[in-house]
C-alpha cells in the first residue's frame, strides 16, 4: 500500500477483527506488528487488543512511539474518560449515534481536548446521522491530527464523495464531503428532506407507520 500510494499519505491500520468491533490480537503480538510497520510511515494503530484489555493498550503504549486509537473501548463518555485516565491511548474515534447523541458527544470530545488528544468523529449511518455529525465537526475547532471527519459513511455506500450517494433516505446529503472535504449542511434545522421513495422502500414490514404533528 506504502508502494501504491507514494510517501506523502498517511496510513493507519484497524486491529479490530471487523471495523469498529474489538480486536483478537494480544498486547506482544499487537506490539510486534506495530514495530514492523512502523518503518513504513505508520500514522497510528486502532483498536490494538480487546475492547476490555485496557491494560494491553498501556503495554504497547508504553513500548511504542506510534499513536495508538481506541475504539470500542471508548464507546461511551465514562470508558473515554477510564482511558484518559489510565493514560492508555493517544486518540479515539467518535460515533454520534454510539456515544449518545449531540449533547453526550461535546462531553466525550471536551474530555479529549482537555487531556490534549486527538479525536476524529465518524458516522456510521444514513444521510440524517451524517447531517447531525456534519453539523457537530463545523462547530468544532480541533487539532489537524486526524482527519478522517464522517468518512465511515462510505462503509455504506462506497465512493470517495456524498453525491454519489442515491439510494440514501435523505433526498440529498446534508454536510456534503467533496474532493476530501467537508462542507456545512445548509437549511433550517439539520437541512434534510427526505426521499420518500426510499423511506417506503425501506420500512419495516407488518408495521404501521406513527405520524407526529
């Protein structure tokens, strides 16, 4: 990948057995491939051992200089703040919709600023999650560490930008991403409007819809 894609990018590595779960690796054996990939420029390593074996990410810490991201042992604003506290890795990744919404994601990236670490926010989900993250990152002033903002929509729906997304609930994006950035939703409230050809699409069966006026 080193080869392919010339010195200039960075590359990280997620260690986790499937993208945002925990990892199988243990701590030496974590901690061996990270020294080797070490000499090609590694940018950081996630999610290094099991979500639980907070000790096993202050070993490799401790025996590393690469950056190490903590994912699904950050879940929550209390497992961030145990990480922080127990001084266990130098970045972690933010899932709205995981860490609890709006009001719990200012605590959980507070925190992170306050311990001067690094944080990306991420969003694993539909056109209206990416609306509300996209709204979240542009209020945010952070450090250009990490620069993966709302990325993680493209494990849905592939591509490298948002208006190629066509068979979202959302009529169009809102917080596009072009040519790697990330633009401000516009309109009121989150700026959404829903394609209601795919809301039918994708209702639940045998389940009457609720209308709330």
């Amino acid at each position: 990948m080193r080869k392919a894609v010339g010195p200039d990018i960075n590359i990280a590595i997620d260690m986790a057995s499937i993208p945002g779960t925990q990892s199988h690796w243990n701590a030496h054996d974590a901690l061996r491939l990270i020294e080797v990939l070490k000499d090609e420029g590694l940018h950081y390593a996630e999610q290094p051992v099991t979500t639980s074996d907070i000790d096993g990410f202050k070993s490799i810490k401790n025996k590393t200089t690469i950056p190490l991201a903590a994912d699904a042992s950050a879940d929550s604003v209390g497992e961030t703040y145990n990480v922080i506290k127990e001084k266990a890795a130098d970045i972690f990744h933010g899932l709205m919709g995981r860490i609890g919404g709006i009001r719990k994601t200012q605590i959980f990236t507070n925190l992170i600023d306050s311990a001067n670490l690094d944080y990306a926010l991420c969003t694993l989900s539909n056109g209206i999650e990416h609306a509300a993250g996209a709204h979240f990152a542009v209020s945010r002033a952070k450090r250009e560490r990490i620069l993966d903002e709302l990325g993680l929509i493209f494990y849905l729906y592939g591509g490298t930008d948002t208006k190629s997304i066509t068979n979202d609930v959302a009529g169009e994006i809102s917080g596009h991403i072009e040519n790697g950035y990330l633009y401000p939703p516009k309109g009121p409230g989150f700026g959404i409007e829903l394609n209601e050809e795919m809301v039918k699409k994708y209702l639940a069966t045998n389940i009457n819809p609720i209308v709330v006026k």
